[in-house]
C-alpha cells in the first residue's frame, strides 16, 4: 500500500456525517464515522461561543422563570396590551387600565362615642362634623387632619356662682341602693364644701319620737311549761295569779306577784310552831298502819341475824291439786282427788317446809321431772304421810315418812 503523507490529502469543507476517519484506539487503529465522531452530553456551556447561539435555536417553552435573573425583564419587554404610565395599572387580563375611582371607601365604617349608644355609619359622600363641646376646640388643615386640643387649663373649686370640680367624703363604695328621688316639702337641702373641698349635706333632723321602748320580740315561758310564747310589739303579756298568788301591776307597769299563803310553819316536831305530830300526819293524809308503819323496836330485818323470842309460823295452804306454788306458802296439806303428780312451781333456792299428804283411797301419786326422791319413796298407799322439801332453785329435794296413824 502507497504511503501519502497528511499533507497531500484533499481538503474536504463540507460533510454529511458519512465521512470516516480513522482513530487509534489502545494501540488498534479503527475508523469512526464523523457522525458518530460526539458522543452524548459531550459538549456543554463551556464550548459554547456568547452569542453562538440564536433565537431560531431555542425550542419553545425552553426558557423559564428558572432562568431569568431578578429584574431581568422590564415594562418594554412586556407583553400588555395599552400603554403603562403613572396614573393606570396593570389588570389581571394583562392590560394596562386607567381606574375609574380613586376614593373609594368599600362598605364605609362606624363613628361612636363612650357616651352614645346610636353608633354612625359613614359611606362614600358622607360628611363627618367634628363639633367643639365644653373646654375643647376642633381644626381641619387642608390635608384632612383634625386636631381636638383641650382648653382647660387647670380645674377649679366650684362655687356657687361657677361650675368646678368638688372631693367626695370617702372613698368606699356604698353597697345600698339610694331611695327613690321624691318631691316632698322640706326634705331637699343643698350641697356645701368643707374645709377640704368635700361636698357635704348639712341635714336639720330632730328627732321628735321620744319613746325609747321600741320592742323587737322577747320568748316567756314557765318551768312547768313547755309551749313557750313570743311576744312582739303590741301584744298583751297578762300575768295570771294562781291559788296563794296575787298579781298588781302599777302604772308604772311594775308587776308585784305576791303569796297570799300566811301559814309559815316549818317544823313539825311539836316545837315552837305548835304543829305536833298527828296534825302533821293529818295535812299529809297519812294512816298509821295503813300508810304507814307504826314504829316498833322489835320488828324484824331480813338483813340482820336477830334471836326470835316469840313463835313464827306460817297459814299452811290447802291444796288438791299436786302443783304446789312455793309463792303462796312454806307448808301445805295436800288431798289428792284421784291419780296425781307431785310438783312445785315458782321454785327459790333455800325454800323449806312439809306437806302433809292425805291420800284417801291408794291413788297413784307419782312426782314431777324436777323431784328428786330416794327408792323408798312410796305414798300411793291410802294414808296420811308428812312430806319434807327443800329447794335449790331448780329441783326440789323430797323425803316421805312412812304411813301415820
């Protein structure tokens, strides 16, 4: 193959993409064609000449507000419809507008006062009147401003001639709500300063009630009473005398209870009073012997041990029944009428006595569960037999004799 130098070769000035070229890749020569001579994203801003690029090489949409910088575009380069000046603005349909009204106050707004309770509302063509009361003065300038200044320079004391400023007499608040305003004569007194420039009211009141008595209520009642009563203004308090009482009441109104009793004896041994013994047992209505006990030196005490120098004995109680009731009497004399038990009721520890049992014609006499007896025991044979007892308090303890002729 012939060797021709670089420098021989024609020039080519245009391409297609078609165009080959040969490349020497890690030692290997290989031919590349000039179409796929760039690979992608190999060339950027960097190769790029300022200006290289026009606006027929823009796609559309291809720039946004991504790339504009900050104050890039201005009113020239803006597509609005109309033209933009001092006095119009730019609409939302993208065109520059004139307005048509430059004071426009909306729906307006409310005017009151802390003294008024008719608020006032002022819209678009309203006047609104600032007026001057009392030690204030009101002015406008030109650019709508309203100045109110106060002309008082310092208050004054009132007097009686000229309006002012007065202390009150303290400072607490009165809680109680001040009586219905009323026209009745003599009763409206003017107002006056003390010392101290506090507003006072000098009231000419004379008291003219001289009763000192007023009563609100008071509660009487007596020890054996028990409906006690209340007495208010007005009511009658009547003091009732009872037997060996009188009541005087004097104007004044002092009540005197006095007792008319002119018996004042206190002794009734018969000493100086003269009141002797029978005629106080009389006053009292006692009896000797039937109220009272006569006095007797010998009578016996069921708490002291004593020494019996006459006969003691007891109304032994007749019975049929084999019940005996330890209640009625010590010693009995019992008949039975036909078969019968022998029992006691009313049973007390240390009870004693006999019974004389007269069975008449053999009758089975048996005893009850609380007779305790011994195995001789045997009174179902007509005779007459004397029966022993003592009592515990819960049995009773029995021993028969034999048949006694």
């Amino acid at each position: 193959m012939a060797t021709v130098k670089v420098s021989a070769l024609t020039e080519l000035t245009t391409t297609d993409g078609a165009e080959e070229l040969l490349v020497n890749d890690g030692g290997t020569s290989k031919k590349v064609t000039i179409a796929n001579l760039l690979h992608d994203e190999s060339i950027d801003s960097d190769h790029y000449v300022d200006g290289s690029i026009d606006n027929a090489h823009l796609a559309d949409d291809a720039v946004d507000s991504d790339e504009l910088a900050a104050g890039a575009v201005d009113i020239a380069h803006l597509s609005a419809t109309g033209t933009a000046g001092s006095s119009n603005f730019l609409r939302g349909d993208n065109s520059w507008v004139t307005p048509t009204d430059t004071n426009t106050m909306g729906s307006g707004f409310t005017v009151s006062a802390t003294t008024d309770t008719t608020p006032t509302t002022i819209t678009q063509g309203d006047d609104l009147m600032f007026t001057a009361g009392t030690g204030i003065t009101t002015e406008t300038t030109a650019d709508g401003t309203v100045t109110i200044t106060n002309t008082v320079s310092g208050a004054s004391t009132a007097t009686s001639s000229a309006t002012g400023v007065v202390k009150i007499e303290d400072d607490t608040e009165q809680t109680v709500a001040a009586n219905t305003v009323s026209a009745t004569a003599g009763k409206t007194y003017g107002i006056q300063l003390n010392s101290s420039d506090q507003a006072v009211v000098n009231v000419p009141w004379t008291d003219t009630d001289t009763n000192t008595n007023q009563l609100t209520t008071f509660t009487v009642s007596a020890t054996t009473d028990s409906n006690a009563t209340t007495i208010s203004q007005g009511d009658d308090l009547m003091f009732t005398a009872g037997t060996g009482i009188t009541c005087e009441t004097t104007a004044d109104g002092t009540v005197t209870i006095a007792n008319t009793v002119t018996n004042t004896d206190t002794k009734w041994d018969g000493g100086a009073t003269g009141l002797t013994a029978g005629t106080g047992r009389t006053s009292l209505g006692l009896v000797i012997g039937t109220d009272v006990q006569a006095y007797d030196a010998d009578t016996a005490k069921l708490d002291t041990d004593q020494s019996w120098s006459g006969s003691q004995r007891g109304t032994p109680s007749t019975v049929t029944d084999g019940t005996l009731d330890l209640d009625t009497a010590n010693n009995f004399q019992y008949t039975p009428s036909g078969a019968d038990d022998l029992e006691f009721s009313n049973e007390e520890a240390g009870q004693s006595g006999f019974v004389k049992l007269i069975n008449p014609s053999g009758y089975v006499i048996g005893t009850g569960s609380e007779v305790k007896k011994g195995s001789s025991w045997d009174v179902s044979t007509a005779g007459t037999y004397l029966v022993s007892y003592y009592c515990d308090g819960t049995n009773v303890y029995v021993s028969a004799s034999e048949a006694l002729s």
